[in-house]
C-alpha cells in the first residue's frame, strides 16, 4: 500500500499554464505571447492549436521552454481568430510528446481541443470504467478522460455534452475546450486554480493569469468564477449552466509561491499578498540580526515585507543565475550542495560577520535550504536567521501543484527544532496558518490542504486504492 500510494503521489504533481484567444487575427501569435508569461506555470513541453475561418485545425507542440518548444516559424502559417495554447510541467516521469496540450481529437460532431490546468482527483476511476467501456485512451493524462467524456456523451448538443462531462470530473479543472470553433471555459466548483478573461481590441482573451493580459495589452474583464461554464464564440460570451455550487476553495500555494506577483488573483495582488505575508511573520518571529534578505525570485516580495515590517535593512546577500536550464544538471551532478551552487551564489561584501536573516517563501524538503545555510556561513554569515513565509508543508497536493510525496517533505517527518537543527540555522520561524489566512483574508476561503491536510474535495481515487496514471 505505501509504495501505491507512493506513485500515486509522484503521478499527481502537475501544474500549467492555460490561454485561449476568440475573434483576433493571429489568434496563434497572441497564445504564443500569451504561454510566454505563463512561462513559470509549464516549463516542459508548450503548445498551440488555431482554427481559421474555413474551419481548418493547425498545431504545434514540442518539449522545453515555451520558445524552445514553439519556434515562430513553427506557427507562422497558423491562421484564423481562435487559438488554444497551453504550456506545462511535470517534474515527475513521461515529458514526451504525447502528453503535451493542446490534445486534439476529431469525434462525431467535428474536432475536438482542450488545455487543462489542475489535476482531476477521479480520474483514473473514471478512465478504468471508460476503458472497461472500449475506450482506447492515446496518453496517460487524467485530461483526456474530459475528452472521451465529451465525445461519448449520449447527449447531441456540444454545450449538453461538455456540461455532462464536466459535471462527472472531480478536483481542480481550469479548462479551456475548443469544439469546431467555439471556446468553452470552465473552473471546477471549488475554483482551484486561476483563469481570467480579458478583452483586446474586438477579441477574448482566456489565460491563467493576469500577467499574460498585461503581455498582450489586454484589459482584464473578470476571474472565471468556481463552477462557471462560459461558451465564447467571436469574442461573444454566453453563460451556461453552472456546475454544482459549493464553498470554494482557491489554492492559497498560487499566493504563496506559483503565480507571479505582477499577477492579480481572485481580486488580490500576488506581490501585496507575499508582502502581507512577510510583515506577518516579522511580526510573529522578528530576529535579533543586521538585515534581511530573500532566497530569489519567489521571496523577493516577503522579504520585502519583513524588512518594512522590522526596519532591518534589505539586502541582495544571493544572486540567482535565471539561465539553469532544467536539463543542466546531468545526473552524475547530483550532489544536491552543487545543484544549489549552480542555481544560487552568495554575496560575500553582504554576509561576512553580519547576522541575517534570510527569507523563502515555503520550506519543501529542504535541500535548497541546505545547501544555502553551507553557503552563507562560507561567505561569513555570523548568525543565520531563517524565516519561512508560510506554514510547514506537511502533505500533498492533489489538485496540481508539484509537490514530492509525504516522506519527502521535511515537515511530515520532522518538528521545527529538529528542522532547524537540520538546517544548521540560528533560529528558525514559520508563518503561522492563522497568520497567512488572515493576511488574505478578503480573497478566500482557500485551499489549505498542503499545510493542514484538510481535502476540500473527495480524493476518489486515493480512496478507492487506484494507481492514477494521469499525467498533463
Ligand atoms: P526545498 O529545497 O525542497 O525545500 O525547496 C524549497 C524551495 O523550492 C523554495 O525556495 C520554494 O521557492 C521552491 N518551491 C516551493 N514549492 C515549489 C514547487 N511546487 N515547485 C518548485 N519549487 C518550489
């Protein structure tokens, strides 16, 4: 049972970027700006679909970085005024091709696309009934169980099909489906992961997140609500029926550390939310030190927010290097104090004989911060005062943030004084639960489970012992 469990874990961590356009010449041109700010979303494969008016389908898919993945000329011919995109990550196992987005189908009532962020906790339920049924599934994406839900529907109206597939799903589904060409956008009932609609010019723009309108010179329109199904076609928008109703549930992670805080999400600014985050925790662990300093770029904006918070001066005590490809680091490399050397090097005119305080936004297994600590006091740090700008992170996630198992993360196995201890660090602070909610209150209720383990949704599959095989 643990070793199930253990796969079924590492299969489950996803996260990605979705965009979609409606009724804007070089639909193609404009996904691909778009995938390119959602970049931090889905750094190992990108795609982009696009219809023209005579109804004909184009796509591109390839492995890597967006523009890695996507070479202009690639899309150069791609016409027509909608286009789907999607760019995405998986640390985990299979980064072939096969498993990139858009995927794209042709079914009884002509092609059908679809570009999904989140992860489904029912999938692989659904995908072994459907199999049972005939279905020939061509990935191991929990995605496609959408699309043979939709393309088996009893049902004749592509609205009626897509509401009855989506309404079997269970988990966290940003999606955006094309069917012929028309847009059909929805969030799961509990409204997991982000997706916004903008509008440039006579066109729509659908995308994960704020900071890809603000690329393209789209106005920001609204958030797609938890359980709204829109149907866009030419830039018009139609509401369909919505999906059960149900307390919702945004992941509070996207604040912590996935979004990017140029974004705004859920009504709320990424970057005030870190901020809010890091005057918290100098309020709850303040440190007896010379300055503060963020672990960049995911930290910059909370240890911003504990310098203003504890009048400590903010230093750039870590330079980051933005150019380590994930493919760097060969496997022989894998001395973990080398990786991070690679990533990070320490400013040692900052650290010699100061005492500081160093900031991150989340403490997963550790070895980042491992490997940091050795750095600093190499580089002279006197005292190391660590501070983590949110709670510990002691279970998984199901809903599509990429997360090692449970044995993996350093806070299901150890207390925060053997963590420290671990660390080699002075002191050590998390922020408190209580802390971090009230910081945001306003823009919730949200998903907590990775710090407390409190599900919002059935975790259907985990329950009934399946192995999920879903991969996006
Ligand atoms: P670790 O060494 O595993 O404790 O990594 C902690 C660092 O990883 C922190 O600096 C975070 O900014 C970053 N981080 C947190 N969550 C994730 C994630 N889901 N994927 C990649 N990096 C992450």
């Amino acid at each position: 049972m643990r070793q199930k469990l253990h796969v079924i874990q590492k299969s489950l961590r996803e996260e990605c970027g979705v965009v979609g356009v409606s009724g804007l010449e070089g639909a193609a041109q404009l996904a691909f700006l778009g995938l390119y700010a959602l970049q931090h979303r889905g750094q190992e494969a990108a795609g982009i679909l696009a219809v023209d008016d005579d109804g004909e389908y184009r796509i591109h898919k390839g492995v890597g970085l967006v523009a890695d993945a996507i070479k202009q000329e690639d899309i150069a011919d791609f016409r027509g005024r909608t286009a789907i995109g999607h760019a995405r990550y998986s640390t985990f196992g299979e980064s072939e091709l096969r498993n990139a987005q858009p995927a794209l189908v042709s079914y009884r009532k002509g092609k059908l696309a679809l570009s999904h962020n989140g992860n489904l906790t029912n999938a692989a339920v659904l995908r072994t009934q459907l199999v049972e049924e005939g279905a020939i599934f061509q990935s191991t994406m929990d995605s496609e169980v959408i699309v043979h839900l939709i393309a088996r529907s009893q049902l004749d109206d592509p609205d009626d099909q897509v509401l009855e597939a989506l309404n079997q799903v269970e988990g966290a589904f940003s999606l955006i489906i094309l069917i012929n060409d028309t847009l059909y956008v929805a969030c799961d009932p509990k409204g997991f992961r982000p997706l916004v609609l903008g509008r440039l010019g006579p066109g729509i723009i659908v995308a994960s997140e704020t900071c890809a309108l603000d690329l393209l010179g789209a106005d920001y329109i609204r958030d797609v609500e938890p359980g709204e199904v829109l149907k866009i076609c030419d830039a018009k928008i139609d509401a369909l029926p919505r999906l059960a109703p149900t307390v919702p549930a945004h992941c509070i992670f996207e604040l912590v550390y996935f979004a990017r805080p140029d974004t705004r999400l859920w009504g709320c600014s990424v970057d005030a939310a870190r901020r809010a985050f890091g005057r918290q925790l100098a309020k709850e662990h303040p440190a007896d030190a010379d300055c503060v300093f963020s672990v960049p770029d995911s930290s910059n904006s909370a240890a911003l927010g504990y310098s203003v918070e504890t009048g400590l001066p903010l230093e750039l005590a870590l330079i980051r290097n933005h150019y380590v490809g994930r493919t760097f680091i060969q496997p022989d490399q894998s001395d973990r104090d080398f990786r991070v050397r690679v990533k990070y090097n320490a400013v040692r005119e900052v650290l010699e004989g100061q005492r500081v305080v160093m900031v991150d936004d989340s403490l997963v297994r550790g070895t980042t911060s491992r490997g940091l600590v050795a750095m600093l006091r190499e580089a002279g740090a006197k005292e190391i005062h660590f501070r983590i700008a949110s709670p510990p992170i002691r279970h998984p996630c199901f809903y599509g943030i990429d997360m090692p198992t449970k044995e993996e993360l350093i806070a299901s196995r150890l207390e925060v004084e053997d963590i420290r201890e671990h660390l080699r660090v002075d002191s050590l602070g998390y922020l408190s639960l209580e802390g971090m909610k009230d910081a945001v209150k306003e823009h919730g209720p949200f998903c907590d489970a990775c710090f407390t383990g409190s599900y919002p949704t059935p975790l259907t599959d985990l329950e009934r012992g399946h192995v999920a095989t879903a991969r996006r």
